[in-house]
C-alpha cells in the first residue's frame, strides 16, 4: 500500500518512517526520510573494465577478449546499465537478458538466422531480445553502452502496465508527460 511522504508508520526497527516516491512508473522504497538519488550519471570513458571472457565454445574465429564494467541499476534491481569492450574476433552470442545497445567506439558486425549482416558503428543503437543468439564479427575493436533487461512473461507484464496506468493518473498533470519520456 502506498503511502503520502512523510507517513509514519510504526515499527520495530527504530526506524521512524517510510517514505514512497514514483520514479517513471516505478515505486521506490525510501527509509528514514532518505531519497535515492534521482539522477545516476557517469562518463562512460570512466567505467573501471574487468576480464569478461566469451565462452570458448561461441568463438568462430581470432581470440577474442572482452571486459566490461557495470555502472549502475534499477532501484528495483532489475535492469543494469553496463561498458563492454572487446578485441578482434567472431564469436556467438547468447542474450540471455534483453540488451539495447550503443556503439560509442569503432564498430560490429551483427548478424543472426533470421537477419541479414548489419554494421554497427559509433553512434548506432539495437536491441537485441531476451533468449537471442547472434553472431558478433569485430574487425579491429568495439566499446559499447548497454542496458540488461530481464524480459517480464505475459502474466507479469498485464499488472504492470495497470500498476503504470494508476500511477500515471495519480501523478500531477504537469509531470505526466515528462517523467514517462
């Protein structure tokens, strides 16, 4: 049950109360009259990279080496926003989350069995579905941005978009278009 700020709820643990605050159809435990911040920033040049290495079994052809740093995630925990860079190579890839994509340096060649090779480059945005596979050919290197997602089945999905029907309606007027993009 959502509560106005500032509602004072008793408790055991001392604390004196929980606060609930939207976020894009998205609620927010707050606890002890503290909000999150609402704005996550990063340079994306600065994300500290780590050893991320491809399965063995996907790799076609070069060897490949890839790392990658996530920055930060959902208040829910849900979606995770991520740098990954990687050397020459061909390998197979597997999203197991849905994956949007952002090439910030160089380029990819992505392909699967259904789609035509298509080049990416610096500057060029996709997403790629939960549960995909596609062929990645990296000629020289590729640094891109990505936000994971998990992909919510049907019986999940219908109270979500109710939950941000509700929520949109509750909101005020002036902020209704301007927090749902």
């Amino acid at each position: 049950m959502a509560r106005a700020a500032n509602d004072r709820l008793p408790n055991r643990w001392g604390i004196r109360y929980v606060r609930f605050v939207w976020f894009d159809d998205r609620m927010a435990q707050t606890v002890a009259g503290r909000t999150p911040s609402v704005i996550a920033a990063v340079r994306l040049d600065d994300v500290a990279l780590e050893p991320s290495p491809i399965d063995p079994t996907w790799i076609l052809d070069g060897m490949p080496m890839a790392r990658d740093g996530r920055w930060t995630q959902s208040l829910d925990g849900t979606t995770t926003h991520w740098v990954w860079d990687c050397t020459t190579g061909t390998f197979n890839w597997h999203f197991a989350l849905e994956e949007t994509v952002q090439i910030l340096e160089d380029e990819v060649t992505v392909s699967s069995a259904d789609q035509p090779p298509r080049t990416l480059r610096a500057g060029d945005a996709a997403v790629f579905p939960a549960h995909a596979w596609a062929q990645w050919h990296i000629p020289r290197y590729v640094r891109k941005h990505a936000v994971l997602r998990p992909h919510a089945p049907r019986p999940i999905r219908i109270p979500m978009r109710f939950h941000g029907i509700v929520a949109s309606a509750m909101r005020p007027r002036g902020l209704r278009g301007a927090l749902s993009g």
